[in-house]
C-alpha cells in the first residue's frame, strides 16, 4: 500500500511538472520580457535563440575618451528637475553612452548584467539598421530601386498582403499590410510572429497570415512585418543573409570593437528578424550612431550614401510628420525605419521596445545610445521623460562645450 501511495505520489509530481513546463513553454515569451528577468534575456540573447554573428574585423575606429562633467546637468519632467541618475532610475537604463562631435563625453552601464562588452538586444532599433543595408544594396545597384514590388524579390509573397507594396512602402511603414503592433493583444501580427520565432509555426506563415488593411502608401501602420520583409527583399538581392552582408558592408568597415549578431527563428527555415534581433555592444552602436552623424562617412570611408542619411531625418510626407501618426507620440515622425524629431535640428532615432535609443543629432554632433529593460513594451510615459532628458543633454553639451 505504501509503495503504491509513492507511485501515486511521484506520478502526480511529474505530472505537475510537466504541466508546469508546458505553461513554460507557452508563455516563454511573456516570462523573458517580465522583469527582473528581461535584464538578462536582453543582454544574454545568444543563449535563448539561435544566432549568426555579424564579424567585426580590422583595426577598431577609436572614440577618443574625453568626459564631459554632467554632475550640474538637469532635466525637467513633471514640473521637476531631475538628473541622470534619476533618468537611470526612472527608466530602467541599463546601458548609456553620449558622443559630441566624435568625443565619447559620458558612459555608464547601471544594469545588472551590462557591460561594454555586453551585446544588447535591440529590438525595433534593429529596424533603422536594416535601413542602412538596404541604402547600401540600392547604391550597389543589387536592389534596382525603391519603386521595385516586394514580389519580384520574393515570389513567395505572391496572393498576400504584400502582393502590391514596394520597397519605399515598406522603408515608411506604408506598406497597408496587417494590423496593429500591439503587444498586448496574442493575436497582433507582431505575435504572430514571435510566436514563429520562438518555434511555434513558421516565419512566412507568420507574414503570409496578415490581410491588407489599406492601398499602400496612404496609411502609416508601424509593423514588424514590414522589416521583416525587406530583410527578406535584401537578401533576396544581394543572394545572402542579413547578417552576411551587414558583416561585409557595414561592421567590417565602421572599426566596431565587437562582434555583433542577429537572433534567427527556432523555426526552420531559420530566418534573421531584420525588425527586432540585432545585437550589439553600445560603443559599437555610437559608431553607428555617429556614421548617421557624419552623413554615412566614418574617417575617410563613405558607408553609407549621404543622400540615405537624408532621407532617415524627414520623408518630407504630411502622413509621416511628427504629430501626423496616429496612436504614436506627438514628438515623433517616421522616414526610412528611423523615427524623426522635426525641429531646426532635424535630429532622429532608431527606437526598440523597451527602451532602446540611438538618438543622432547631426546639427549639435551629438549621439545618444540608451539601452534599458523595462517592465513593458510600450510605455508613453517613460518615452516621455527619456525624450526630455536626451533633448535637455544635446542643449547642454552645446551650451558647456568649448
């Protein structure tokens, strides 16, 4: 009878553990975001996802380390002054870097498990670097132009709602495919897609499942999706992956200290999520960050086209102007997968959920990388405080730099 009530015992045991682990691994996407585990997911993502490694190689671009005191600096938010620490505090940062005119002025890196070393998992900013590729496959003439139909680079897109759009609709988030990116609906496209990535049916699946919603080119829709599929156009043109061509036409030529990489589906055939898996190190982002300064050029190399760098500040489109977009924040516009700040600066940043910033003013010759882990997604109120504070630093640095 007692070895019998054991067997029960333990049986009931596995059982609940298997249930548990089945819980797991349905919401192992909402357990990684949550806090305080998401500090580590953000700069471990190697660990949780395939990956392929965009390769640094030759001598590392130096950035003169030349600290600028911000002991006296504030921000106003709320009605109250406030400083870096309190942005930090406030706001989750987990890494922090600032530039002025090529210097690095200010670095901190208050998360738990940050290091300058450490390879931070981008998001959306990963978005504004697709971009940057994309500008470089034009110039090289493997994408023929921006009025080239996402379908003649990828067939297998043909019947769905990416049967029509171009290559320009999907740079400005017209493309009229899917709706909205709402990470708090499971049904959102964007679900749907993490879902793929993290094994649970396929990436194309994923793409092809989203209806039209729109003609493109009338209607900004902020979608995943659309990244996703110019990775694919590009890599459809230039006969490789993301990664590849970003090690040889990007990383391999701004002197980046470190490795990068992309996190690739679990689902095969294993995809790069050119919308959300780039990783990087942020010294290696202020490089980046300050080739978007310099108008594509880092020393004597033109990376990027200077007219792509252009485009990236303002489409010059009503629909696409800060204050034009709908749901999102008044500050923000939206040209060419980076979002634009308007004003006599013209200054713009790639943005990814939960806090990450790559902030370019070209005119004061300032870049701010902000890496963070917030409890959510979305948060209007931390964007807020963390647009105020990085506003507030440019005119500081101005005002107090010789």
């Amino acid at each position: 009878m007692a070895s019998g009530m054991r067997w029960a015992a333990a049986t009931a045991g596995i059982a609940t553990a298997g249930a548990g682990l089945a819980w797991v691994w349905r919401h192992q996407d909402e357990l990684a975001m949550r806090r305080p585990v998401n500090e580590w997911t953000f700069t471990h993502m190697s660990l949780v996802l395939p990956t392929e490694t965009v390769a640094r190689s030759g001598p590392v671009y130096e950035l003169p380390n030349r600290p600028h005191p911000l002991a006296d600096f504030r921000y106003d938010f709320g009605g109250t002054p406030r400083t870096l620490a309190d942005l930090h505090e406030r706001t989750r940062t987990t890494g922090f870097a600032v530039l002025h005119r090529g210097d690095l002025v200010h670095e901190d890196y208050p998360g738990r498990f940050a290091a300058p070393e450490r390879r931070f998992q981008l998001f959306s900013l990963s978005k504004s670097v697709t971009s940057m590729l994309i500008g470089i496959a034009l110039e090289e003439g493997a994408i023929g132009s921006l009025a080239d139909k996402v379908v003649t680079h990828c067939p297998e897109l043909a019947g769905s709602a990416f049967d029509g759009p171009t290559v320009e609709d999907l740079l400005h988030m017209t493309s009229g495919a899917g709706g909205i990116e709402d990470y708090e609906d499971p049904d959102a496209p964007v679900n749907r897609l993490m879902r793929a990535v993290t094994g649970r049916g396929t990436v194309l699946e994923a793409v092809r499942s989203v209806e039209t919603a729109a003609a493109p080119g009338t209607w900004f829709n902020y979608s995943t999706l659309d990244t996703q599929v110019l990775g694919w156009v590009l890599e459809a043109a230039t006969g490789t992956s993301l990664a590849r061509y970003a090690t040889e036409r990007l990383w391999s030529r701004i002197g980046a200290e470190h490795d990068a990489f992309y996190a690739l589906s679990r689902s095969r055939p294993r995809t790069a999520v050119g919308g959300g898996t780039f990783n990087a190190a942020v010294r290696d982002l202020a490089r980046v960050g300050l080739l978007m300064a310099r108008g594509g050029r880092l020393g004597d190399v033109q990376v990027v086209p200077e007219a792509w760098v252009e485009r990236g500040r303002g489409a010059g489109l009503p629909h696409l102007e800060a204050g034009a977009l709908g749901d999102h924040p008044d500050h923000y516009g939206y040209a060419n997968q980076w979002w634009t700040l308007g004003g006599p600066h013209r200054a713009f940043t790639g943005i990814g959920i939960h806090g990450q910033y790559l902030w370019v003013d070209p005119v004061a010759d300032v870049v701010v990388i902000k890496t963070s882990a917030w409890p959510t997604a979305d948060d209007p109120d931390r964007d807020a405080e963390t647009v105020a504070a990085v506003s507030a630093l440019v005119t500081h640095l101005e005002a107090t730099s010789n």
